[in-house]
C-alpha cells in the first residue's frame, strides 16, 4: 500500500493541473470502492474550483471552493493520472476509458485527472472542510512526521513504558501519521536497533536520534518518486525509484550493506508484516 512518500509523490504530480482549476465536469462511474461514495458527488464536485491539495498522513485533501474538502484514499491499487496537459517534459493525451477508471475529473483547463483502482480498496468522501478533523478517518492521526509536531521529545514519551515492539510503534497512525512497512524498515536499519526490540526499553538517546532519520528517509523517498512495488505509478505514470537504494526491505538473504558486516538480510514477520534487519547493525 502507497506509504507517505507515494501519497506525497502523487498529490505533488496532480497539484499543478487541479490547484486554482475548476472541475468542469466529475464522472463517478460506479458507486463505491471501499466503501460507498458519498451522495450526489459527481454534482457537488463538478463546477467547483479547487483552492489547494494537502496531504494528511496517506490521505490526499482536495480543498474546494464549497466549503468541502474531498478525501482521497489510493488504497492498494490507486492511482491518479492525469493527461491532456504537459508534466515535465511530456505531453500527454487522453487514453481511451480503460476498464477501471472509477473517477474521472475533466478539468476546466483541459487537463484530466483519472482515479484508477484495479483492486477497488481506495476510497472517495467528501466532508466540510471545518469539520475535517473530526472526520473518523483523520481524528486519531497522529503528528507528521515531518512537520515541527513531530519532535525527539514527543517521541521519547509515546515511547515510556511502551511493550510493544518498536516496528509495531512506528506503524501505529496515532502515534506517527503515514509511516509504513517499508520505511520502517529502513529506518531501523539506519538507526541500528532490531525491529522486535520493546519500544519502552530503547534508551531516550536513541528514540531521539529515530527522528532525524526518519525525516531523512522520507524526504529521500520524495526526491526518488517513492518505491514502486506492486501496482503503485505516479501521476504520470512513471515509476518511483526509490526501490533501487533499499538496504534492507525485499532483500532477505542478501549482503547487509554496512561494509564491516558480514550477515545476510534477514525477515521476520510482526503482526502479519514482514520485517527485514540485519541481525549484527541491528540490536
């Protein structure tokens, strides 16, 4: 599933066709995806101009001039593509429908913005934009961790007295919003401690020293378009590649990459997710 990374990578690739634009015209061309769409979206989007995209933790926000913001969920499968308007170095035309363009936003400047969900586990709502705290799938998020909520202190004390396992804290939404399974992975990696470890018995100087990394991380899986596993694209279709530059997540039984080591990659799986470590960098 599309981690903070691919979330971010996606809206920043939809941004410059939707933000300022008005919706000429939103097709629904189903009623549901996860979850049922919420009533009479096609006309409480179309003829609505959009006045910024956000991200909040793996959700895209669609603000709009209506007082409501739509809510995006890529799920597994998601993607947003858009054409009929220049990204980069490329134009790129209309497609023809294809099976499993659930939403399509044909946008006022000529650009188009298709939803296309494969597996059907993203989601659509639409809420007031006042009220969007409160929506049931944002209020318990916890802070971003790349914004300035999101600090050593904060973490040592969600840490304290914790008996879960550290992987296990740093999936857990409530507490960091968007970090997912492979970033996870290659945080721990980065800052030595073995993904099984009891998050309230790691010292307060190394739950500190999780945040810097964890910001780096990320804002390194930015630049590199995200990692492209599975079925995730960005908005115009090309690959993330951050992938390319794992150094522990997919890679059971290879080399660790530290240059002193000489262990293979090893997995094991937490609550179901598998997690990969070095069994010398990591304790």
């Amino acid at each position: 599933m599309p981690e903070l990374p691919e979330v971010e990578t996606v809206k920043a690739g939809i941004a410059p066709v939707m933000e300022g634009q008005v919706i000429a015209r939103a097709d629904v061309n189903r009623p549901d995806l996860r979850w049922p769409f919420p009533t009479d979206m096609a006309a409480r989007l179309s003829g609505q101009r959009v006045l910024g995209l956000r991200r909040r933790s793996k959700y895209i926000l669609v603000d709009l001039a209506s007082a409501e913001t739509l809510l995006i969920h890529l799920g597994m499968s998601g993607r947003m593509l858009v054409s009929g308007q220049k990204i980069g170095a490329f134009h790129h035309p209309h497609p023809a429908p294809a099976k499993h363009d659930h939403v399509v936003f044909h946008m006022e400047n000529g650009a188009r913005v298709t939803f296309n969900d494969a597996r059907r586990f993203g989601a659509m709502d639409l809420m007031q934009t006042a009220e969007q705290e409160n929506h049931w799938l944002i209020r318990d998020i916890g802070p971003e961790p790349l914004g300035n909520a999101f600090h050593e202190t904060y973490l040592i004390e969600k840490f304290k007295g914790r008996n879960t396992p550290v992987k296990s804290a740093l999936l857990d939404q409530r507490i960091v919003a968007g970090l997912g399974n492979i970033y996870v992975c290659e945080v721990l990696f980065r800052a030595g401690i073995h993904p099984a470890r009891k998050a309230g018995k790691i010292s307060a100087k190394r739950v500190a020293a999780l945040v810097p990394i964890i910001r780096d991380v990320l804002s390194e899986a930015i630049v590199a378009g995200g990692s492209s596993l599975r079925d995730y694209r960005q908005s115009d279709g090309e690959l993330g590649y951050f992938q390319h530059v794992f150094q522990v997540y997919d890679r059971e039984g290879a080399d660790c990459v530290t240059p002193s080591c000489n262990m293979q990659i090893r997995r094991i799986v937490q609550s179901g997710r598998s997690s990969f470590f070095c069994p010398q960098c990591q304790r």
